[in-house]
C-alpha cells in the first residue's frame, strides 16, 4: 500500500537527479501528497524522457467512469501483467513517479501510528508506476498508478505492503520506449531488490490531506 508521500525537493536537484533538459511546467513541493492529486511523474515519449503532471488513481482508457480511480491508487505488481486495468500499461505505459519519502501507519494498541519513510542513501527517488489516458465526452485526463511488492523485512515491521522504489540503475530501464511482454514487465519488478529503508515518527497532523505544511514531517518522539 503506498496512499501518502511527499516531494519537497527543489525543481534545479530534480532536473539534474533524472537528467531532464526541459524545465517542469508548474512545479511544486508538497509535504502530504493523496490520492486524486496531481502528482510528478516521467515517461520517455520515443524521444526524450518528460516530466509532468499526472492525476493520482488510474483510470483506464477504457472505464465508463472517471471515479474507479479513487479505487486504483495501487496496482499489485505481481498480478498487474495479468489484469485488464493494468496489462497494456504493463507493456507500454510504464512512468517513474517522483518522491523523497512517503508516509505508512503502523497499527499499534494505542491506534494508528504515522511513520515517514526514507531511503538511507539518497533523498530523492522513483516509485515504478503506470500510467493511461482516458478521454470521454471532450474530457481528457492523464492518470497514474503506483506499483507495489510485498514488504522487504525493513517494512514488515510497519506494513505487509510496500511501493516499489526502483533502484537508480533500474529508472531507465522501466521507461525506456520499448514494448515489453507484460510477463517482462513483471519479471523485472520482481528481481528488484530495495535499497535500506529508515523511518520515523510522525504526527497524526499528517492523516488529515488538507494539512500540507512542514508539520508533517516533524520528528516525535
């Protein structure tokens, strides 16, 4: 399961981290990213990789409604290149969904504990994800999808599930325009191994989606 993350990284370090030429139309930071926002993503178009804004719950080209993508946040890898929603995507569509931490709550006794979660050694990264365009009616929206594995021992402690973080030498790979069997596609998501994790305690400021302010993230102990 991955719901919330944040990307409070400046435009200049996410160009240089990816190696993108062109500036990102309306970049911004955000402390508490949801679901049904839009969210920063790179696909590669055949020639060049891009970076843009992608609504945050797929919708499949084919849905009737654009509500099913407040129920398609995440998308199993391990069956993804079996199921409509996710199968030609799988094969072609494949994006790199830009974070520097995201946000899990661990059950406890005392209720739900919200911890921000962060790789060791880099501060910025990519989540595997997916994306579509639907249109219907003269409206046209792109939306994505983040892909998730079953949790490394780091996050068992926290959450069976986990997004997959593609490791740095693994980015360009996962969106490079080539058509892949989605078999492919999900052989490759299974061979990647996570690089270490850390986590800390949050506040419960952070459940709420409207608060989007440096609060979020503050440590506690």
């Amino acid at each position: 399961m991955c719901g919330r993350y944040t990307l409070l990284a400046d435009e200049l370090e996410i160009l240089n981290e990816f190696d993108l030429e062109n500036p990102i139309e309306e970049y911004h930071q955000s402390y508490n990213i949801a679901p049904g926002q839009n969210v920063l993503a790179i696909i590669h178009n055949g020639k060049e990789k891009r970076a843009g804004y992608l609504r945050w719950g797929l919708v499949p080209s084919w849905a009737n409604d654009e509500k099913i993508g407040y129920k398609m946040i995440n998308a199993r890898s391990e069956t993804a290149h079996e199921k409509p929603s996710f199968k030609r995507l799988m094969a072609q569509k494949r994006c790199l969904i830009i974070a520097d931490s995201f946000y899990e709550w661990l059950t406890t006794k005392e209720g739900k504990q919200p911890k921000r979660i962060q790789l060791q050694d880099r501060s910025l990264f990519a989540f595997a994800g997916l994306w579509d365009k639907w249109e219907d009616e003269g409206k046209t929206l792109f939306t994505c999808t983040i892909l998730t594995k079953d949790a490394n021992p780091f996050m068992q402690k926290i959450h069976h599930r986990m997004p997959i973080i593609l490791p740095k030498e693994k980015e360009e790979k996962w969106i490079e325009p080539v058509k892949l069997h989605p078999n492919e596609a999900s052989e490759f998501l299974q061979s990647i191994e996570v690089d270490d994790l850390q986590a800390y305690d949050v506040a419960s400021y952070v459940n709420s989606a409207k608060n989007n302010d440096e609060q979020c993230i503050m440590p506690i102990t």
